[in-house]
C-alpha cells in the first residue's frame, strides 16, 4: 500500500507578481508599463450579466491611460503598496515558514522604456535589497522575468511582441538580470502563463485588437517570438546561471469530455491540445508539434519561423515544467451547454463541481489528473507556480479574518497532490497564489482575495494598507512545518 508523502525537499512557498502587489508606478525611475494603463472596469465584474472576466483593453482606452496621471482610476498603479511594505511582508513570509517565494520583477523598473541604453539603477538596487532579505532568512527564490507587464514605449515603438525586435530585447534585459541576481535565484521563468497571448493577448503578447489587421495572425507569430525568446533566456542561463534552473509556465486548462460522444471526445483532445500541450510541446520538447499545423490554417495563420529560430527551440529546452492550476472545465460541441467563469476565460460548467463566488469550478482531483498527465508526457520535474482560491473575505472588528472555504480548497488541492507524488509524478515545489492580497489579474478588484495574509485596501484603492493574519496564515504554516502531514 503505498503512502503517499511529500519529500524533505519539497518547496513550499506563496506567488505574487509585481503589478498586482507593488503599486508605485512611477517610483524610482519606474517606466509607465502595460498593467498599469487597465482602468478600473466601467462595469464591476460582480454586478455583469455575463461571466467574462475581463474588459478587453481598447485603442482607447490605452490612449486615455498613457496621458493619465491618475493613480485612483487604475488599480494596477497601487497594488498592495508592497514596494513601501515589503520589508513586513517578507517577516511575514518567514513567520509562515516559507521555502520559497516566487515573485516577478517589472520589466519597466529595470529598462523604464524596454529599450534604454542602461538599466535604472535604482530598479535594479530595489530588487538586489528584496532577494538578499530573502536569502538571509533562508527562503529561496522563483523569479518571473515577464508576468503581463511590459514597458509601453515597447508598445507605441515597437507593437509589443508582434515585432521580433522584442526578443533581443527582452534578452537583454534577462542578461541584466542574471548578471545582477544570479547569486541569489535559483528557478526562472522568463514567462508567466505564455498561453494566455492566446487567452488574453493584451496581457500576454501586448496586442490591441482593434489595431490588428489579423488577430490570430498576430498573436501567434508574437507567441512565436516568446518561444524564441524563451529559447534564448535558457541557452543564456547554461552560461550566466549553470546551476539555476530555468521552466516554462502555462495557465493549465482540464478538460473533460461532456459525454462520451466521440465528437466531445474529439473536442476535449482538440481543446487540449491547443490550450494546454501546444505551449508546453514546444518549451519541453522542442519544436513545433504536428497537430498545430491543422490549428493553424483553421485561422489562416502562417508563421515567420528561421531556421535559427527552429534550431533555438530544438536545442534550449527547460528545466522543469510549471503551471497555474484553479479550476477544470468541459469540452462540448454543443453550444447551449451552460457556462461559468474562468481564469480570463469562460468555461462551460460541470454539474458535479463545486463554483467559487466567481464561478471558477473547484475540483482538485482535476490537479491530480494534470499532474500525472504531464509527467507522463515530459518525464521533467514540475513545479505547481499558481494554485488558490480568490474570495470575499469578512475584516472582523477584532482584526481577525475566518476564511474556512480557503482553507478547504488549499487542504484538498495540496492532498490532490500529495495523491499525484503517491501516483509517481516528480513534483518539486508549490507556491500558492498570491500568499497576500493583491488586485485580482482578471476583475481587477482587491475584493477577490487570495492571501493567507490580508491587505486593508477596498477595491478602489482606499485603506490602511496594513497587513493582518487570516486564519488561513496559521493552517498553511503548520502544513509547511509538517511537511504537507498535518492538514487538519
Ligand atoms: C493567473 C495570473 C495571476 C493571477 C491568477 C488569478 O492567470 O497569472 O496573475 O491573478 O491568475 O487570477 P485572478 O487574479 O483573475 O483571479
């Protein structure tokens, strides 16, 4: 009977990314970047008829934003004021017991315009100061280069990742960083859920859609130059940073068929395929893989790919694979099939699943069943970067938060994956989104809280700011000094 356990070296440890959690936009020599330009939504995500989560970013509203000086209007500008705060936060996090922190570094503090002759040395000195807290109390570090935040001037310049200019640009930039942070860093992702160019282009290739002439077109060459760039970070790594280890990221979508009808059957491979194992195929295996041919001229797509650049992928795999997990979803060919609300998607729903307050469908055994799908794919070690549950929180008088319902999806998913390692799979660490209350990427709102540790902020941007324990801090501490045993 095998009894499953997490092993001594497992890294447990709680994410955030630098636009939802920093705030100080314009400090210290920090370039306006694209997260900071969303405004806040015109329509509350609460109070919409429909469940999509996001409002599609404009040539107008950009505009509008780039002119703005105004912090209220757009949440990204404030965040968890964690610039001001991360001292605390970082006691915090030692309180916890954390192994590890992952974090992202805003492209726009270290090249305020993407493509300035010299780093901003304040930028650079900010993120030195944070790391070495960090490694002096002990808490290892997983380092995002690229989590939807870019300059804009790479934008107005360039078109964002559309351009190929991008890639020895954001080389350059990652050069910067492993010169400066190698010492310190032991994992990086040079990019956060690389998917969601095709789920949410705005935020993860920096493409308007109205000033595309052809969408797909555009995003997909600009995920081209993303694995390509990718590609060039790792192959830098083997030089700058031989003994870190570098992995891909995607947003990981579960599907299940909706029946057993072979036309669902065939949907959910097809939805596998080109939400989840098309990213992945190419940063792990190396190359483009077939089916994405079919993918392709169903959307008239034709990519400008090099030799060099098909060479690049062959040979610069990474390291280790990583996801987000939150929820699964179903795949159906019929169109009436009733929906729900997902990770900057809309999913259609599974009458066996639980929903949280914004409609994402709980299911942990969904976790279980990714992690052993990857593993068999890859045979790589796999890293679980993204994994909460966004609620609305009660601030008791008494400076206390009761948050049960986080503490059951964390004690089910963390046991989902205790049950995948019992299962074989090779699962190195686990950092839960976002350990502190940050402005949610998808509704944009404070109110749809994450943390173990809260932030009084509302969703405008008006509080303390001030940092209080929920009782989830508690739970996940004496998880992590368990060893993942103990998770009454
Ligand atoms: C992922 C992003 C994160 C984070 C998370 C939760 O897609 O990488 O930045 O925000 O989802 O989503 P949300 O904030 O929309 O609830």
């Amino acid at each position: 009977m095998i009894d499953a356990r997490f092993p001594k070296t497992f890294l447990w440890g709680g994410a955030t990314a630098a636009s939802q959690v920093e705030g100080s936009w314009n400090s210290d020599g920090k370039g306006l970047d694209t997260q900071d330009c969303r405004p806040l939504p015109a329509v509350p995500f609460h109070r919409r008829k429909d469940s999509c989560p996001f409002e599609e970013m404009t040539s107008e509203k950009y505009q509008a934003a780039l002119s703005c000086e105004d912090e209220g209007a757009y949440p990204f500008r404030w965040g968890s004021r964690e610039y001001d705060h991360w001292r605390e936060d970082i006691e915090l996090y030692d309180e916890l017991g954390l192994k590890i922190y992952r974090l992202s570094i805003s492209w726009a503090r270290i090249f305020p315009n993407g493509d300035d002759p010299e780093p901003n040395p304040k930028g650079l000195a900010h993120y030195r100061e944070v790391f070495e807290e960090c490694h002096r109390r002990g808490i290892k570090l997983l380092v995002t280069m690229h989590h939807y935040a870019i300059p804009v001037h790479l934008v107005n310049e360039y078109g964002g990742w559309k351009n190929r200019k991008l890639i020895d640009l954001f080389v350059r930039y990652a050069k910067v960083l492993f010169a400066n942070y190698g010492d310190l860093v032991d994992y990086w992702l040079p990019f956060n859920e690389i998917n969601a160019g095709r789920f949410n282009p705005y935020n993860g290739v920096s493409l308007i859609r109205d000033r595309e002439e052809h969408f797909d077109q555009s995003v997909h060459q600009a995920l081209h130059h993303q694995f390509v760039a990718n590609a060039r970070v790792v192959q830098l790594a083997k030089c700058m940073v031989p003994n870190a280890m570098v992995g891909c990221m995607i947003a990981r979508f579960c599907h299940y068929p909706a029946t057993c009808n072979p036309a669902d059957q065939l949907q959910c491979l097809h939805d596998e395929q080109y939400t989840n194992w098309y990213y992945t195929d190419v940063m792990m295996r190396g190359a483009y893989p077939a089916y994405v041919n079919r993918y392709f001229d169903s959307m008239g797509v034709v990519l400008d790919v090099t030799q060099e650049d098909l060479e690049l992928l062959r040979l610069n795999t990474c390291d280790f694979v990583s996801f987000s997990y939150y929820f699964s979803q179903v795949s159906t060919t019929d169109e009436g099939w009733e929906k729900t609300g997902g990770n900057l998607v809309v999913s259609s729903k599974n009458p066996y699943l639980e929903t949280s307050e914004w409609g994402w469908q709980k299911d942990p055994t969904g976790l279980r069943i990714t992690l052993n799908q990857i593993y068999d794919r890859y045979q790589k070690p796999i890293f679980i970067t993204e994994n909460g549950l966004g609620a609305k929180d009660t601030f008791e008088p008494d400076n206390s938060v009761h948050d049960p319902y986080r503490i059951d999806y964390l004690r089910s998913h963390i046991q989902a994956i205790k049950e995948a390692i019992g299962d074989g799979v090779d699962v190195i660490g686990y950092t839960m989104w976002g350990i502190i209350d940050l402005v949610s990427c998808g509704s944009q709102q404070m109110s749809k809280r994450y943390g173990v540790i809260y932030v009084d902020a509302d969703d405008e941007g008006r509080g303390s700011f001030r940092r209080f324990k929920k009782d989830s801090f508690s739970w996940y501490q004496k998880c992590i000094s368990s060893n993942g045993e103990d998770l009454a």
